[in-house]
C-alpha cells in the first residue's frame, strides 16, 4: 500500500537547548531507505520519520547514531530482518518500527537496556518470545500486537515490573496466561486479543492485583472459564472486552465495584441466568450493574442470559449503546430506556412480550432501534393507537430515528401516516453508528391498510467522511396486511438499495416513477394483487434480483427484456405465476449472466426459443404451464 508523501526532502536539526535535541529527516516515496550519507554526521538524540514512505532495509548507517535515544520509522514500507548491530544504539529508550513489513525475531534488539517504550506492533516478526523479554527490565510500554508470535507467553514477561502498557494481541500464542502478571502493579493497559491464538483459561484470580490497570481485553480465546471474582478489585477499570473467548458463569455482583467502567462488552460467550442488579454473568440482571457511573456501551450479545431488564440499567444514566441481541431475556420493553441518552438499542431476538411503550418514541437521541424476532403485541394506549398491536402512531415524532426493526413479532394494525415523519428530517448522526442507518424494517407482522404517501420523502443524510451523502436504503415490508397502490413517490428514494414489499395484499400498477431508483438491486414485489403491465426498469444498471411472481401482471416481456441489456448484475429474473402472453422474444439472452429464470405459470405462446440456449450461465429455467408448443431446442438439451 502506497503511503502518504512529501515531496519535499528537508532536514532539521533543533538545538532548543544543551540538552535536547531533535532530528527529523524526510523524503520522498522513491527514496528507497534511510542511507549512509543522510546519516553520517547526524549527533541527535531524537529521529522521528513517521509516515514518510520509506522502503527497503533498515540501513546499517543508523549503527552510527550512538547517541539516539528516540528512533521512531513506524507507518513506513521497511522490511527485512532487525539488523543484528542494533545492539550498538545502547542509549535509546524508545523505539516505534510498528506498522512496517519487518520480520524475523527482535533478538537484536536485547542488549538495549534502557529501553523503556518498544513498539513492534503491525508486521511480520515472529517466533517465541523467550529469555530475550528478561533482558528490558525498563519496560514501560510493550507492543508486540498483530505479527506471527506463537508459542506460549514466557513467564519472564512479569518480571518487568515497571510495564504499564501490554499489547501481545492477534498472535499465535497458545496455552495458558500467566498467574505471575499480578506483580505487574503498574498495568495501564493489558490487550491479549487473539483471533488466531489459542490462549486458555482459566483468567488467573490474581488478575485483581493489577489495581491500576484501566484497560483489559481478552477477547478471541478459549478461556472456558467464568471471570473470577477479584476482577472486582479493579477500581480504576474503564474498558472491559472479553469477546467470543467461551467464558461461562455468571455476571459477577462483584464487577459492580469497578465504578469507572465505560465499556463493557462480552457478547458471544455463554455467560446464562439473569442479569445481576450488580451485573453477574449467569442468573438476571441486576441493577447493581448500574454501579458503573460512567457507563455508555454494554454488549452482552449472543449469550444465554434470562429474566427481565425492568430495573437493570435504569440507573446507567450515560448509556449511548446498548446491545443484548439473541438472548433469552423476557417480560416487556421498560419504557425508562427513553430516559437515557441511548444513540443505539437493539433487543432482537429474544422473548420480549407485549406492548412497545410509548415513550420509547418520545427519546430525543434514539438514532437505532431494533427488536425484532420477539413476540410484541398487546393493545397500546389510546394516545398511540387504537387497534391491538399497532404501531404507535405518533411514531413521527421520532426526528432521528434512521434505523428501526421491528420485524417478525405479532404486530398489527395499520401503518401510521406519520411513521417515515423520522427518516425524512436530514441529521448527521454519530460515526459509530451509521453501520445499518436508513432502513425500516416491519416485515413478518400482521400489518393492515395502505403504505404511507409520504413514503418517498423519506431521507437520511450521511456524513461525508463516509461517502456521497445517502438516502434510506433499506425498505422491508415483507409478510403484512398492506394494501391499496404502491405510491409514485416511492421513485423519490433515489439510494434505495433493497425494496421487498411481498407477501401483501398491494394492488394496482407498478409505478413508472421505480425506474428512478437507480441504486437498486433486489427489488421483490411478489406475492401480490398487481395488475398492469410492467414499467421501463431501463435504469435498475445494479440489479441482481428481480421477483415480480405471483400477482396479476399482463402484457408482453419484449420492453423488460429490451432493458436488460442494462443489467449487467443480474443473477435471478422470476416473472411466473402471472397472465404475460405474446411470444418469449429471440432477445431473452440479453441479460447474459442469468443463472435462475422462472417463466412458468404465464400465457406465453409460440415455441420454445432457441435463444435460451445462449443463457451461458443459466442453472435452472421453468417455463411449464403455458401455451408453448413444439420441440425442445437441441441448444437446450444435454
């Protein structure tokens, strides 16, 4: 990958004082390394060359700069091994080769015992760690993240008692973490993430010696085991992620006593029961997890937890984002969670019952909200609707909301006129939260009565340092009640990705007015009452699915397949179950990457054409039950 330059070759030598100095050299992307004549007469004690696309070796020149105390090359091309005279640098303290393409060991390196920062992390080094670790008894900050370590962590590394910063995540390290790591009383930071790694439980109990340690991630393991109880101890815990590592047991009651955490994420492990009032792994949650003052993110996905949350977080008056998707929590949504400053709250896929409350739609930060595959129903109050398991009708107030599922529960009633009033106002929510913005999502209830007009006004400004600015992409309707036309302002959604009102009771034509959605690429209709003939998809240039089947669409495919020569994407054309007639035109290999066509069930007469034949990439073609006669085309058969 190419990196940032400048052109500019130019070279300083600050003397702020008798005592400090500082050296910075640059060049540009065709300098190939740092070289022998740069180098030379250079006394600093400070070389900085971040990010200045430099290539090749470490040059043996640098050798010769005795006095640097701080050598920092990280975000640059080097690669190649450590050069074995490293050693001669004796007086550094602080080295940032991070982010490079280096590889071998860092053996080299072990006589540099005033080392106190060493920064290896993003390359290629590998091998185990062994008595070379022993030799930085100086360490402060160790980074030795994403390369290809294996083996175990050596029992030396808590010998270096002065570490406050400790990255060895996404390696190759296996068996067990260390019992000796609670000599190491300074720990800021502990990172041991390991996607790759196989490193096994238990977490050692003495963990809870390491009383200044605000940061601890162990995600990606094989733990097996559940968090033991002296993780209370860390009273100055901000950040705790322990994700898809295969703990199990309870929420600890005892974690309520790390009263500065901020982040608490241990979704996909086997954590089961209830929800601890001070937050235990197994058993309900209690509201004791809201002990934690500051805390605004907690993720408890995929994990077996049970019981109810109606007074678990209602405390937790910082909470942006809560996550505890695909769970077996129950009882109902507490209607306190509009109280909290949530940005994003997703409840899919658990046994929440009943009604939505009302003041869900009354927060004023909710950007995301998602509950689907629950079991919502139950009369709502008169104040949002009148019909048993509707959808609140002052459902408009919700100025920001850009993400809302809700499929597949028991809902019912018809769509409220102002349910897009939210999607239509332009807002520029949070980064962090903009990984599903713009969908609306009712399908699988037991919807009735006509699709909102004000459906096409509907839009959702993205910020720009994600690209062009977006509108809602995402429109699933699936499996309702819905009747009456499609609205011609259903072409105003300019961005619109998917559409799939099917499986409703949708009448009437298709508007011309979708052949505006040029952004397309499933658009799925069927299942219907839709009648007509079917409009210019001239500009559907990314479409991948088209399913018009089951309705009650007539007229002729000549037009339809005319415009395919613009679907270059096209992988699946279903037009069966419909009252089309005339001759299937010799034009039907226009769209060349078919690889599913279903005509059957139609009125199509003449023979069967040839030109199927020139379907290359075509796997399955049905047009049984229709008025076609005469042979099979050899081009057809095997």
């Amino acid at each position: 990958m190419q990196k940032p330059h400048n052109h500019r070759r130019y070279s300083t030598l600050n003397l702020a004082s008798e005592t400090q100095k500082e050296l910075q050299i640059g060049g540009s992307s065709h300098h190939p390394a740092l070289g022998q004549g740069l180098l030379a007469e250079m006394a600093g004690i400070a070389l900085s060359l971040p990010n200045f696309g430099l290539q090749g070796m470490l040059s043996q020149a640098l050798m010769s700069l005795s006095n640097l105390e701080i050598l920092d090359l990280s975000d640059n091309e080097f690669s190649g091994p450590i050069p074995l005279q490293f050693w001669k640098l004796k007086n550094l303290e602080a080295l940032n080769i991070s982010f490079n393409l280096l590889n071998g060991t860092f053996s080299a390196l072990q006589n540099l015992k005033k080392l106190k920062h060493l920064r290896l992390g993003f390359n290629n080094f590998s091998g185990k760690l062994n008595t070379v670790l022993s030799s930085f008894s100086s360490l402060q900050v160790l980074d030795l993240g994403s390369n290809l370590f294996s083996g175990e962590i050596p029992e030396q590394l808590p010998q270096l008692s002065e570490l406050q910063v400790l990255i060895l995540g996404v390696n190759g390290f296996s068996y067990s973490i260390p019992s000796g790591f609670a000599n190491l009383s300074d720990l800021l930071l502990v990172n041991l993430e390991a996607p790759s790694c196989t490193l096994q439980g238990p977490i050692p109990e003495e963990i809870g010696n390491l009383r200044s340690l605000k940061k601890l991630d162990l995600s990606g393991n094989q733990l097996q085991s559940p968090i033991p109880q002296s993780i209370g101890k860390l009273g100055n815990l901000t950040i705790l992620v322990i994700n898809n590592a295969e703990i199990n047991g309870t929420i600890l009651p005892e974690l309520g006593n790390c009263q500065k955490l901020k982040i608490v994420i241990l979704s996909f492990n086997y954590l089961l029961g209830v929800l601890p009032d001070n937050l235990s792994l197994s058993g309900t949650i209690h509201s004791e997890l809201c002990s934690y003052k500051f805390l605004s993110v907690l993720d408890l996905e995929n994990n077996l937890l049970t019981g109810s949350i109606e007074d678990t977080i209602q405390a937790c008056k910082n909470l942006s984002q809560v996550v505890l998707v695909q769970n077996q929590l129950t009882s109902t949504i507490p209607a306190y969670l509009s109280d909290l400053p949530l940005l994003s709250l997703e409840l899919d896929y658990n046994n929440f019952s009943r009604e939505i409350p009302d003041q869900i739609w009354k927060s004023r930060s909710l950007l995301e909200f998602s509950a689907g595959y629950n079991f919502l129903q139950g009369r709502l109050s008169s104040k949002i609707g009148d019909q048993d398991g509707s959808i609140p009708s002052n459902i408009g107030e919700r100025k920001v909301l850009e993400y809302l599922v809700l499929a597949h529960n028991q809902l019912s009633g018809p769509l409220p006129i102002g349910i897009t009033e939210g999607f239509q106002q332009p807002s520029i929510p949070d980064t962090s939260y903009l990984q599903h913005c713009g969908v609306l999502d009712l399908s699988m209830n037991r919807f009735s009565g006509n699709l909102p007009e004000k459906l096409g006004n509907c839009s959702v400004i993205i910020p720009t340092e994600v690209g062009k600015a977006q509108k809602l992409q995402g429109l699933m309707l699936a499996h309702n009640s819905l009747e009456g036309d499609i609205p011609w302002e259903i072409g105003n959604l300019k961005d619109l990705v998917k559409l799939n009102p099917y499986g409703n009771q949708l009448s009437g034509e298709i508007p011309a007015s979708i052949n505006k959605l040029k952004s397309l690429s499933d658009l799925d209709l069927s299942s219907n009452h839709l009648s007509g003939s079917i409009p210019s998809f001239s500009e559907f240039f990314n479409l991948v699915g088209l399913y018009l089947q089951q309705n009650r669409i007539s007229g002729n495919i000549s037009k339809l397949i005319m415009d395919s020569l613009m679907w270059h994407q096209i992988g699946t054309l279903n037009l069966s179950l419909n009252l089309l007639n005339d001759e299937i035109p010799s034009s039907i290999a226009n769209p060349s990457n078919l690889t599913s066509m279903d005509l059957h069930g139609n009125r199509f007469i003449g023979s069967i054409t040839k030109y199927f034949g020139h379907l290359s990439q075509l796997q399955y073609l049905d047009v049984s039950e229709n008025l076609l006669h005469g042979p099979i085309p050899h081009e057809l058969l095997p």
